[in-house]
C-alpha cells in the first residue's frame, strides 16, 4: 500500500504529466480547414457487385471456378447483395498483406463458409458465416493471406479440410496473384 506522504508527494507530478500529454494529444490534430477536410468514411456499397474475373482453382482434387475481388472496392462489395451462388462457385479474396483476417456478412443474404489459407496456398480453418451477421469472423491465425467464400457447407460436402492446398491453373496463390 503506498503510504499518503508519497501519494501526496507525487501528486503535482502526476496532474503536470497529465496536463502536458493533453496539451501533446491535442496540439497534433490538424484543424479542419478547407484544404484539410475531416476525414470521411467511405460509404458502403449499396448494390451487387457485376460478376467479377474468375479462375478455376483446385482444392486439392477438387475444382472450383472462383471470382477474383482483387481491389479494395471488390473485396469490399464481396458477395454483398447477391442472391445466389452456383455449387462449384467461389470468391477468392488475395489480401494485401498476411494478417488475422476478418470477414462479415452485412448486405449478404447468402448462408456462406470462408475458408482461412495462409501464404503456402493451405487452409487453416473453415468458417461458416449467417446471412446478415455483422459481427465479424476472425480467423485464429495472424497468418491469413488468402480467403475464399463458398455456398455454405462446401467445404463438407467436398470433404475438403483444413491442411489442404489451394493452387491455380497458374501455380501456387502467392506466384498467380504477388509474383509478377
């Protein structure tokens, strides 16, 4: 326990310190002016996606036609809006850096399953996702490079697993999309 001398003691420090960070905090903000508006937030897309560039991709044995959301505004939209999706048919989403990634479903009236593939082309986890659900998915590992979206409970009845390759007609996921 600290005795009420030292409380007592430090107590001016502790107020200046606080005083000068405030001071600190906000004498960084850059003033709204009109060459410097305040940051906007995009708005979120408010229709379906057109049906974007696909490739066939293999999960292990088996084959898939995948739709490739390849900028940010595709990744964005995702299946947003969309009512139906083939059986054999996916959204493979490169993302721009390895990391823990996290998807939703808001505007998705689809039931879907994500799959988490690290930066090998292997799948770490699956994931299946509601329609509607705003909370997001996190994949378990920060070594997420790659997600593809499925109709819900693919996956299963390909008896694809976590620990399976995920490959191009081009070659590996890293050499089609990073390695130009």
């Amino acid at each position: 326990m600290v005795s009420e001398s030292l409380k007592t003691q430090h107590q001016p420090f502790g107020l200046l310190a606080i005083a000068a960070f405030a001071l600190l905090v906000n004498g960084c903000e850059k003033p709204s002016t009109p060459s410097n508006p305040p940051t906007q937030v995009p708005s979120l897309p408010t229709a379906a996606q057109p049906k974007l560039t696909s490739m066939k991709l293999w999960l292990g044995p088996e084959e898939m036609n995948a739709e490739l959301a390849l900028t940010f505004a595709q990744q964005e939209a995702g299946m947003m809006f969309r009512t139906n999706m083939e059986e054999n048919a996916g959204m493979l989403f490169p993302l721009a850096s390895t990391q823990r990634a996290a998807f939703w479903m808001k505007n998705c009236p689809l039931p879907l399953s994500v799959a988490y593939i690290n930066p090998e082309g292997v799948i770490e986890e699956i994931r299946d996702m509601q329609p509607q659900d705003t909370n997001n998915i996190i994949s378990a590992s920060a070594n997420i490079r790659f997600a593809l979206e499925t109709p819900q409970g693919w996956f299963t009845r390909h008896q694809i697993k976590p620990g399976t390759v995920v490959r191009t007609e081009h070659g590996s996921l890293m050499e089609t999309f990073f390695r130009r």
